[in-house]
C-alpha cells in the first residue's frame, strides 16, 4: 500500500473526529472564511490555472475539456458564492431521525452522524474541488481529493487556500487533502483504504465510474451515467410532448439528465414523430431510429442499431423508437436505461400509474421534463452527484446523503436475559 | 463470466419485477403458504439434512458448528414460525417517505420501493435460508442463495419447497434460486454481477465477509463482525456494571454483540476489578489484562497482547485494559473496535454525552447491555444481520433496509429553463 497515501488517509480519520463535534455555526464560519480567502486570492489560483490550461492546450486537449478547466474571476465568484450557499443551508447533523422507548425502559434514538472521510474522485474540472470541499465539510466529513492530473497546479491552489482557511478557523487542516503524485497507484491505493476511508464518489463520466466500481473494496456511490428516455403515450398532448422531448434532449445535452432515447406509441407515431422531428432538427439534432420511425420519416434518418440503444451520447443526438405501448416502453427501458431519469408524457392514469410503479430509475417523470433531476431543483440545495446505484442514496444526493446514524441507546441497568 | 450464475442472475431480476408490484397481501399470503408447506414437508428436509450432518461428522467438523447445521422437528418449527412473524410485520414498500410541491408546481414523492435482486452469502446454517426469503420476498426482492456447500442438500430441500410454494401462490419460482455448485468461480461470479444483483449481504464470520468486500463489485453491506467493548466509568454504579459486564460477556458470548475487552476508568480499577473478576470467573471467563490489571488481579490473568485488543473472541474470553479516563477509552474504542456496539457505564452527564457523541459505531450504550443491538430489541422485527459500515444501513437492519425509494414527479408540461 502506498505509504503517502496511508499517511493521508490516517490523518484524514484523525481530522474527521474532530469535523464531527463542530457546530453548525463553526463549520458555517469555515464556509464563509473560505469563500472570502478564495475571493481574496484569486489571482494565485488563476495564475497557476493558466499553467494547466497551456499545458492542456498543448497536449491538444479538447476545446470543451479546456472550458471546463479553466477558472476566470467569474468562475471563482461563483464558487466562492456556492460555498455561501452551502453555508446557508440547514445541517444535517444532530438530527433525531426517529426514536422509540421500548418495553424494557430503554430509549433508542437513531440520530444522523457524518460519514466521517469521504474520497471524492473527479475529472478536469477545478470547481468541484471547492463544491466537495464545501459540502463534505458541512456534512461534518473529512474530503480527500483526487482530481485529474490536468488540472494538478488549480487544484493544489484551492486546496492550499481551503487548508489555509482551516488553520485561520482554529480547524485540523487534514480536513482536506489533496492526492498529488498523479499515479495511478495512488487512486488504487485510495480504493483500497477500509481502514480510513468511509465512502468513495467518483464524479465524472462513465469509464471513471466504472474503474472506481471495479476496483474498489472501499464503500462507493455510484453517479451519474444517465441513459434516459422520454415515452411519448397514445394519450399524450402532442405540443406537450415535443416541448418536453426539445427540453430534455436540448437544453444542455452534455449533463446525466438529458434525454438520449425517444420511444414513441405507434398509434401515434405518424402525426407525432414529424412534429417532434421538425422541432428537434431545427435544434440541430440528429436522429436515429428503428425501422418504423424511418418509415415516417425517411431516409434523413440514420438506423439506429443496439448500440444506439445503450449509448449516452451527452450530444445533440437522439435514438428514436416506436413501441406498441407503454408496456414495451418500460420493458425497453428496464433493460437500456441507467436506472437515472425516465419520463412518460400521456393524459391517461393508468398509463402513468403503471409507468411510475414499474420503471426502475431514480427519478421517473409525469409529463415533465428528465432534465429535473437536480438537487437544486429538487429542493435539498447543492448536490454532490446523482446516485445511479441503490443503496445508500438514490437520485440527487445532497448534504443529507453525505450522513449516516447511529443508534444512542440510554438505560437504566438493562441487561438482556 | 460463469454461464449457470449469470442465467440465474437474470431470471432473478426479471422475477423482481414481479415481486416489486405484489401487494402486502399476495406477499404474506406467499409467506404464509411457505410456513405451511414447510411444516408439512419437514421430514423431506430433515432426511436430507441428516445426510449433510453424517458428511460434515465425517469429515471432522467442530461440534458446535455441526449443531448450527442440524436441522431438528423444532427448528423447521421454528422456521415456520418465523415466516409467520415476517408476514405479520408491516410491509416497508410503497411508503411515502417524504414529498414536495415545488415552486413550478411539480409534485414530488420521495417513495419506498424494493432493492430489486439481493444476494446472501452464509455459512453452514440452514435456517439462514429460510430466513433470507422471508425477509427478502416481504421487502419485494428476488432473492440469490449462496449457502455453505456442508449444507447443500438441506438448502437444496428448503429451496425447493420454497420455488413450490411460489408456483402455489402463481408467483414466479425465479424469486428464490440457490446457487448449487459450490465452486469458487460461482461466488467470484455472483460478486461481479453488476448487471443483475442490486445488493450482496454476507452473513457469518470475519474471513467470509472479508472475501466478498475484497472481491465484489457488487454493492455490499458489511455485516456483523463486533469487537464490542464496555467502558465502567470512575462514576459508575459498580454492581450496575458487573451485572452489565457479565452479560455483555457471557449472556451469549458466541454472538456480535458480546463484549470483547472490558476498559476501566484508573479512579475504580481497585475497586471494581475484583468484583468483575470473581463475578466473570465464576461464570468461566478466561481474563486477559493490561499490566495495570495484573498488578490488581495477579497472575491469574494472562498479559494481553495489541493482538487481544484487536480480537473478536466470540468466546468466554474477555481482554481488560485500565484507561485513564473517558477520552482514553473513546481513543481505544475509534482505534481497535469495529464500530458494531460499545457501552459506558456511568453516573455521570458530561462522560455520557461524551462518550455517545464521539464513539463511532452504529449502536452507542449507556448503562445496558452491549447485548439488546439486535433487530427484535430495537423494535424492527426480524433481522437480515447487523450493518457494521456506514452506508445505506448501520446497525441492525429489518425490512426497510432492505429497500430503496425512487423519486415520483408528477408534472403538467413543467420544461426547465
């Protein structure tokens, strides 16, 4: 096991005893500080973001990788006022989530703790740093970051701003720590660390999540793959249905909530897809579909293969399928989907009854768009990932899902005979 | 990837779509048929069962282990008896967990749904079959069997009465498998099937548990190992705390939630040690004590080693450490416990709060038993284990752990901006 990484992990255990005795008000002072010191020293961290940027560009990284690296004043004020918005939201922590007092006298509290060192592993993009910094921290956690080698001098800038706010605040610096040689090892080493690490969330695209999945023996939340579908019923309000499937495939195409697969009632099919079609290709958006929605509308159309069905294109292109009804829509998307974010788009209950009960998916939709499933919209606040798997936290994970319990047991004598 | 699991994973999951839209009584109506059939069949099950005995004997098996894989006329009574208390218990699926109506006038519900495909791997204990599918069905999963090969002709008997049952009921025999060849390769399978099992839980000892954490890729939820301790304060009410000590210790000394190292605070040790010792004695306990208490309790107490701190005996053995105070004793716990059960005995407010805010473990005491952790104790009915980590459920875990939620949105067109 790497011995840097063991060392960080030990201190990070010892530094999240101490996160999870802090006041709401402490750790709201942390967050505020923070931000002030972020704002405060901008210029060192867009300094050493203009040298990951050269060396990005150089490498030849793609444009909109670029983008997502690089940091303006903007981008830090916008950071810095996130963590104000993590600060202004309510702790977790402390919670009596339920409690009971039993027969024998014994009161059972089950009361919401912090999970204690969560491992956050992330790609090119330096704003998650201070987002998991900001939400780990108010969730009473300790953070150890692993960003993506690229973005190595920003991150390093952050975190030695965040540590530095730590110390000001009286607060063990090993509440953050940042994973530095850049080795692959490192990131197995990390994966590996039951002794000290709580939970692992990888954020970023599929092949991350996947190498974290497969490697892991620490605990991890899976997020964000998102295949998901928009069912358009026989019964649906057709203008309805194409605002809905413009919205979720083209309003911000690149994100886990978009929509990648259009299927269709074939009692409708013919005086739908056009209108759909017409309203999405002047979006610019290109189709793919099966042999029957080809059939309306024509050869501009691409087949679409098995593949298409399984593939989350974060583009603007769409898979496109005509089912028999909404019983072959949920079969479809039971077997393709990502378990993310699934929408039926009808004016019959049955229909939207039978979808909700049996689509298996985090967040299913009623004649409403998948691009939703967000903790902002959802109303928890900032989020630090869409869970896609089923234990621990489904769907949006806010600062509640960075919690567990115990259970405080208080007695009298009890012993059990 | 092994052909047989990977059929038996997939019929399972198609099974759980099924099982997820039972309603509470087609579900206790299944359970209760079982119960019958059960009882009705018993000498099927007890003749081969007798078979497994008369090979593992043969083969040298410890004693005490050769009496968890009998199966008696009372223990399929039991059994049965057992599936009749999980039907009886109120069905955790479908529950509104929580919900909003947000701004733009989507509804929201936070809605209880089952994990879909769970996977127990055990040990050579029958029962644990019979149990895994009372609680698993009545959560509304599939359930995949991974029993000891020692016990497989008695879990072949008890799954197939099981799949009889199902077909009874109209329900689909695929929501019970057990997996037969008793390979490795089988297990290493189950673990990697991402596709097909939701959730795996090992139930049995420290080496079982350890193997599938390490291998799987699966989510896992650790069960059940404990190194419990009980600490007895400078304040504690003295016979309060051998009364709890002794039963913590000996009450069932083979389970989790048995006491393995006794702390005591410096102030008591002359005092309380001897107590404690006579009491422990006289019910058989073998005492392993740091210097301080062999200074006190003399050579009758062997030294303990760091290896004793560490050690889940599972056995009339009890390790004993002088501690000078409450912090000293929380820094043993968080340093050498497996965050499973950890009691303090005390008179006093400020050590209590202490202690039950800064010890992390999924069941905090004060002044009881480390014993009563236990699903029937904490109210929840029966238990599929004891959650030692920190996602999805910590401590004993009932029916509601056994599911997840979705999020149901019901909408009127809602498009984001």
């Amino acid at each position: 096991m790497d011995e840097v990484v063991l060392e960080v992990g030990r201190k990070a255990k010892q530094a999240s005893f101490v996160l999870a005795k802090l006041s709401t008000l402490e750790k709201n002072a942390f967050l505020n500080c923070l931000a002030d010191v972020l704002w405060e020293r901008k210029e060192e961290v867009i300094e050493e973001n203009k040298k990951d940027v050269q060396d990005a560009e150089a490498k030849g990284m793609k444009r909109s990788l670029v983008d997502r690296l690089a940091l303006s004043e903007k981008r830090i004020a916008d950071m810095a006022e996130g963590l104000r918005e993590v600060a202004a939201l309510p702790d977790p922590v402390g919670e009596v989530i339920e409690g009971t007092k039993r027969p024998n006298g014994l009161i059972i509290s089950k009361v919401r703790v912090p999970l204690g060192v969560c491992a956050i592993i992330y790609e090119a993009r330096p704003n998650v740093t201070i987002d998991s910094i900001g939400l780990c921290i108010k969730a009473g956690n300790a953070v150890i970051l692993r960003g993506s080698s690229s973005a190595l001098r920003s991150n390093r800038a952050l975190v030695k701003i965040a540590r530095d706010a730590l110390k000001t605040r009286g607060l063990p610096e090993d509440a953050v720590s940042l994973l530095q040689s850049g080795k692959h090892e490192e990131v197995n080493a990390l994966l590996k660390m039951r002794e000290y690490v709580d939970v692992v969330i990888p954020r970023g695209g599929a092949e991350l999540i996947n190498t974290v999945v497969q490697n892991a023996s620490v605990p991890v939340i899976e997020t964000g793959v998102g295949n998901c579908h928009v069912y358009v019923d026989c019964s649906a309000d057709l203008e309805q249905a194409v605002r809905i499937v413009v919205n979720a495939k083209t309003q911000r195409p690149s994100v886990c909530n978009a929509c990648e697969t259009l299927l269709v009632h074939e009692g409708i099919a013919e005086s739908f897809l056009p209108l759909a079609a017409q309203a999405l290709w002047e979006k610019g958006v290109e189709l793919r579909g099966c042999p029957q929605t080809r059939a309306i509308l024509g050869e501009k159309v691409q087949e679409a293969t098995e593949e298409d069905w399984l593939t989350e294109y974060l583009d603007l292109i769409l898979a496109v399928r005509v089912v028999k009804g909404v019983e072959e829509a949920i079969a479809h998307i039971n077997r393709y989907g990502t378990k993310h974010s699934e929408a039926i788009v009808t004016s019959d209950y049955a229909a939207a009854k039978k979808f909700v009960e049996e689509v298996d998916a985090a967040s299913v939709y009623v004649n409403a768009s998948t691009r939703f499933t967000d903790g902002g919209q959802f109303g928890m606040g900032a989020e630090i990932g869409i869970s896609t798997q089923k234990l621990h936290a489904r769907g949006p994970m806010g600062l509640r899902e960075l919690t567990t319990y115990k259970f405080v047991v208080l007695g009298s004598g009890q012993i059990r005979e």
